[in-house]
C-alpha cells in the first residue's frame, strides 16, 4: 500500500492540507483567509476561528483529490509551531482527534524545517532538482529570518537569525506604511520592477556575526516617508516604483550580506532559498548573481512551496515517520521554538 500522510498546516492564515505518497505529493489543497487584509496584517482571534471553519472542508478536499481511501492513511503530521498558538490549536487538535480516530500515529513538525524540506517535494512527472547534504539554506518568511545549515533530512542547525523583526514583516509594515494591502511583499515586489532600486538610501543595520535585523530599516523608512511628506503630501503616490524599488533592494542587500558571509564561514556552495520571501524576484537575481561570483548551485523552491503549505509539512512528516519519530497524545503547540 505504501506510506501515506496527511500533512495539516495552521500556523499563521493560512489552512492547509496535503497526502504525501511515499514521498510523493498527491494533493494540496490551501484555504487563504482574506478577512486580515483590511487590517494590515495578521488578527490572531480571527485566524482561528476561520481555521476552525476551514479546517474539516480542507482535509476532506485533499483525501478526495488524493484519491486515498481513510483506511490507507498511515499517519498524521501537523505544524506545532513556530506561529500563532490559537491557529495552532485548531490544527493540532484536529490532528490528535484524527490520530485517535484512526488509530494512527500522530507526528509533530517543526514549521521551519517543513520551509527548508520543501526542496523534496517530489509530484509524478516532474523532474526535480534537489540539494544533496550538507547544504546552507536561508529561510525568509512573515515570521522568520534565518541561516540554517542542513545536515539531513531531520538535523539541522541554526547559524544565524533576525534579532527583532523578520524580512517579510519588514516587507509588510513599510508596505502598510505607503497605504499598501497586506501581504506587502508580493505588491512591493510588483511596483518594484518599473522603479530605480538606488533612487532612495536608507540605512543598512549593523549587526554582527550572521544574525540579521530588520527593524531600524523599517524606522528609517518611516522617518524619511514622515519628512518627504511634510514637503509634498502626494510623495508615495508620486515615488511609488522608486521607494518600493529601493526598499526592496535593501531587504535584498541585507540578506546577501550575511548569505555570502555564511557561504564563506561553513564552506558549503549549495544554496537552498526557502519561505514566502524567496518568491521575491530581486532576491532571487541578486541570489543568482552571487552564485555565478562564488560558483554555488543554487535551489530555488518551486513558486508554491514557497508561502505556507501542507505538502511541506507532510513530507516533513514522512521522514520523521520513516525515521520513527512520533508524538504522544498530549503534546500541544508552541508558539516559540528556539531550535530547528
Ligand atoms: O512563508 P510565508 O507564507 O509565511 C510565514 O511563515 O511567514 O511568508 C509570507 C511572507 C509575507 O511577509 C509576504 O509579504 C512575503 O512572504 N512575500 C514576499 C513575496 N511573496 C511573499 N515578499 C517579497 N516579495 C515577494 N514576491
Ligand atoms: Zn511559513
């Protein structure tokens, strides 16, 4: 019959599920919330509670796209955290309460390392490209700034993180600071590709070791908008491309910085980009530029992989199913997670 799991996702807002096949992605299916966007950001009490109505219509979704019958299901993987504890609620007791009802093993997932795994997606028909170990990978998302060196499947090592905010969140508040929706990122991204990356200058961290930190760019951002439009009160609508071009080029700048650094320090040339800001088109550039100066291969995630998604977490969970690693009962969500 095979190994199947069912991956379930509910960190943040996004509800999701996929079936992993021995290693093969069957279905994925994703139910995006847009009740936040009007707020500029994430509401965590209306997060879980539109999980809690999404989460049954999605997992029944993904089984039937799948074509898998419940008695075929060999365990259950669920994201435990990092993220918003009451999404990661309704996800991780939907998991126990499938566990139990099955009678089949339940497994927690560390979100970060689902980002980072999401190279191994595998899908029927599709060549895929995959990193061998070790490999260095950068994991930017909404919630997350890191520099992690993966040594196999399930071990991992944190080398360098943000201290304050992460580069997607840096992405999303200047975006709410110019009057643009959330997520920001994509929409930066966007107005980005007619403006002049080096028309503004904003000041670069300065931060040691291989850490990152996002936040005095936020705050220099915002003085500048403050004292730009005390002179003209038109002066985003009028410099919209230019600000988003030059903000999205110091993100860019500040993640380089400390990629190459990190390539340098632990000798690995294979670059893996993971989570929602690996999307970003001037990241990838400059990330590709980078590799042909310091002769990396380069594996960037497939575009839908790349923001939150089941299928990571349940490939996550086959090889901690393969390898034997299962949770107990009463385990519950952490919000936190120091560790990979
Ligand atoms: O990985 P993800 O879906 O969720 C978290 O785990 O946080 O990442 C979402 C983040 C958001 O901050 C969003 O603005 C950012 O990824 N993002 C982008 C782009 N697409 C998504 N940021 C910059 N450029 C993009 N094209
Ligand atoms: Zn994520």
């Amino acid at each position: 019959m095979g190994i199947v799991i069912l991956g379930i996702e509910s960190s943040c807002d996004d509800t999701s599920a996929a079936i992993v096949k021995d290693g093969f992605l069957l279905s994925n299916v994703i139910a995006n919330q847009q009740v936040h966007q009007s707020y500029g950001g994430v509401v965590p009490e209306l997060a879980s509670r539109v999980h809690q109505q999404n989460i049954v219509p999605v997992v029944d979704t993904a089984i039937k796209q799948a074509g898998v019958a419940l008695k075929d299901i060999s365990a259950v993987a669920f994201t435990r955290g990092p993220g918003l504890l009451g999404s990661l609620l309704v996800g991780t007791s939907f998991a126990k309460g499938f566990s139990i009802g099955l009678n089949i093993p339940l497994i927690d997932v560390n979100h970060l390392q689902g980002h980072v795994l999401a190279h191994f997606i595998k899908e029927k028909g599709k060549e895929l490209d995959q990193p061998s170990f070790p490999f260095l990978s950068l994991l930017v998302s909404g919630g997350h700034t890191q520099l992690i060196v993966v040594k196999s499947y399930l071990e991992m090592e944190i080398i360098g993180q943000s201290i304050d905010d992460a580069a997607g969140e840096a992405f999303d508040k200047c975006a709410k600071v110019m009057g643009l929706p959330y997520p920001g990122g994509p929409i930066i991204d966007k107005f980005a590709q007619q403006g002049n990356p080096y028309a503004f200058k904003f000041g670069l961290p300065q931060v040691s070791d291989l850490d990152f930190s996002f936040s005095g760019l936020k705050t220099s951002f915002l003085y500048f908008l403050r004292d730009k439009i005390k002179e003209d009160s038109d002066f985003i609508t009028k410099n919209l491309p230019d600000l988003c071009a030059s903000l999205q080029n110091s993100i860019v700048q500040i993640l380089l910085d400390k990629l190459v650094k990190a390539a340098k320090l632990t000798g690995l040339a294979q670059i893996a980009l993971a989570g929602g800001v690996a999307a970003n088109s001037a990241l990838r550039n400059a990330v590709m530029q980078a590799a042909n100066e310091y002769k990396w291969q380069v594996f960037l995630p497939q575009l839908s992989y790349t923001t939150d998604n089941a299928a990571m977490i349940a490939i996550t969970g086959y090889y901690k199913y393969l390898a034997g690693h299962f949770a107990t009962h009463n385990i519950s969500p952490i919000s936190r997670i120091k560790e990979i």
